[in-house]
C-alpha cells in the first residue's frame, strides 16, 4: 500500500520523515544532562580509582539514594559507570571525567553543562537576538571560579582539537607573537613548541593571569583590553606575529573592523596577522560545526555571530594587509594569514 492509498494526503512528506530519529534527536539531552549532574554532584572524582556502593556513594556526596541510583543507573546505560553486584565503578570513558585524569574532559563537561542551561533560553535569544548571558568580563571578574573553570576548559578543548593551528599557520623559525585575548595561552603554547626560536606573550583582561601561570607558566603574559587603542600597547612597539584565536565570533562586524585594525598597527613591516577562527561559508550552514556553533555565539555574546572568509578578508584589507586564502583544517576552525607590507 502506497502513502497515498493510506490516505497521508502527501506522500512526499510522510514517505521522507523519520520519527525515531527525531525523537532520538529530541531526548539525546538526557545523556548530556546526566553526565552534567554527574560532574556538578562530584560523582567521576569519588569515584575514581575507588569504585563503590550506593550507601558509600550517598554518604560521601550527600545525595538521595533514590535520586543518586537513578543517576547511576542513566550512567550504566550511557556507558560511563558499570555496576558489579552491589559496586559502582566508572568505565574508561567515565574515568575521562575525573578532574585527576591524566586526560580530563572534567572541564569540558563544566563548560557545556553551563551552556546546557543557557541553550533552554535559545526561543529568547532566537526573539530578540539578545545574549541570555552576563557580559564576559563581568563574569571574569564576579565570577571568577566559573570564568577560569571556562578558561581551563578552552585549554582542555585546544588540546584535544587546537594541533592544526601550527600547520595551518605556518609560522617562520624566530620571531615575536602577541596572542590578542589568548586567555589560558592554549595556542601559542602549542606554537612556541612547533616553531623554533617563536617567543610569544599573551594579552588578555587581568583576570585571566591566573589560569595562564597554572597551564603555560613558560608564557609571558601582559594585561591588556581588546576594547583600548592598540589594546593598551604602547606606540612604537612591534610585533612579528599577532594571532587573533577565536575572537572574532564573540564581537559584532564594526568591533572586529577596529580590532583588526589595531592589531595591523601592532605589525612590524613584513609581519603576519594569524586569524584562528570558524569561519561559516557563504551559504551560512557549512562547515556543520561552525553552523550548530553560531546559535551558541548569539547565546553568549553581544552581536556574537560567525563571519565569512569575505568578511574576514574585508576587514583584514581595510586595515591595509593582504590576506592569504583561507586554510582549513580537519576541524571546524580555519586560519587566515594575512602580512603588513
Ligand atoms: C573565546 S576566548 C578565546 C581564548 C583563546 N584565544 C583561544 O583561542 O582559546 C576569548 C578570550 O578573550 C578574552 N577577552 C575577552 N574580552 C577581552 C577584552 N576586553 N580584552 C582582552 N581580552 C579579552 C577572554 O578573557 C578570553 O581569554
């Protein structure tokens, strides 16, 4: 029997749809949701390296043992904890969760858990276009246990997925780098070790010294604000490399126009400007990552947004460099380099 002879009245439609995996779709934030409370409760860091039972668990958290073996039991069917007779125990991925984990995700899960909450507010954002979020330096500087647990999780994430950059940007042996708003030094320190002789030095707002002596002590750091003429570098003062890592998503068009002016007038003649960011495709849905990435940007910050390589390239040739083509990685994130004459 036809779609049309059960009387769908449009077959195209009802013969294309998949409800499973809509629905699927729709209740895949359960799992987020479990590993989130499973961080937030303090669950993968009790239990690792020291699997045990309800009572145990419930005593050390302070939890409900009805509310506590729920969340076991979600756990045990999304793979992250295994239970041996009356014994709970994380699973190799589980383990990841741990802040003590030689290869944490802990942070990650903190950052998207915070997120998590903030996407529920997506209809109000998607109304107004407003950010359902405090401005980040009020954060920083209000909040800095969570501004700096946001920071750390941006190093966890560069770790795991920042490696290209090197390539991609394909910096010359020696040389000085200004890392514009390069918080925890994530990227100049993966650049530092790549290219022989690079000495690099991140500018970010003060409050974000602390995270940088804790993951890359080896960095210079100097405070500074994006929002100040030559971000508060004095006249005269030259740089060989000025790297932009992902900026230019949190600021609306006219605020990236100037900061990439200003970083042009922060180049020695002959030096580069780095661009690492997502850059979206004319089309504005691909790469797919940058394209679920934007609504996120809306989310979080005033007139956030994700820009085009045209875009990129109009303001990088407004401030009078010239940019190369665009180079893109495995990832999402793409380089663009562009030189002072
Ligand atoms: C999205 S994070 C990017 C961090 C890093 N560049 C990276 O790629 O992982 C934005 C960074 O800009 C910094 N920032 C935000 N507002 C700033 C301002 N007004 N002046 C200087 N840095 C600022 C933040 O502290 C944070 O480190």
């Amino acid at each position: 029997m036809s779609d049309d002879q059960a009387g769908s009245g449009n077959s195209k439609l009802h013969s294309a749809g998949d409800p499973y995996a809509v629905v699927s779709k729709f209740t895949s934030y359960q799992e987020s949701a479990l590993i989130g409370t499973a961080v937030e409760v303090g669950l993968p860091n009790l239990l690792y390296g020291s699997p045990k039972d309800l009572d145990g668990i419930t005593a050390a958290l302070g939890t409900d043992s009805r509310g506590t073996l729920a969340l076991l039991s979600g756990l045990v069917a999304f793979g992250m904890v295994e239970r041996e007779n009356e014994t709970f125990m994380l699973t190799p991925n589980g383990e990841l969760l741990a802040d003590e984990h030689p290869s944490s995700v802990a942070m990650i899960a903190r950052k998207e858990w915070f997120f998590y909450k903030l996407w529920a507010k997506m209809p109000e954002a998607v109304r107004t276009g407003e950010t359902q979020t405090r401005a980040w330096a009020d954060r920083l500087e209000n909040d800095p246990e969570q501004a700096h647990d946001f920071l750390r999780a941006l190093d966890d994430l560069c770790r795991l997925y920042g490696g290209d950059l090197p390539d991609l940007a394909g910096l010359e042996s020696g040389g000085r780098l200004l890392d514009v708003g390069g918080g925890a030094g994530s990227h100049s320190a993966n650049l530092v070790e790549a290219v022989d002789g690079l000495q690099a030095t991140v500018l970010d707002l003060p409050g974000a010294e602390a995270v940088l002596r804790e993951r890359h002590p080896e960095l210079a750091f100097v405070a500074g604000d994006i929002n100040d003429p030559r971000f508060g570098r004095p006249e005269g003062e030259e740089w060989d490399y000025v790297l932009i890592s992902n900026i230019l998503h949190d600021h609306p068009a006219e605020e990236n126009r100037r900061i990439i002016k200003e970083a042009a007038g922060l180049l020695a003649p002959g030096g580069s400007l780095i661009v690492y960011e997502w850059v979206i495709d004319e089309g504005r849905t691909s790469p797919a990552g940058v394209a679920s990435f934007t609504p996120m940007m809306v989310i979080e910050n005033a007139g956030g947004w994700t820009w085009t390589e045209a875009e990129i390239g109009e303001w990088i040739e407004e401030a009078g460099l010239t940019p190369r083509p665009l180079s893109q990685g495995p990832g999402p994130i793409a380089v663009i380099r562009a030189e002072r004459s």
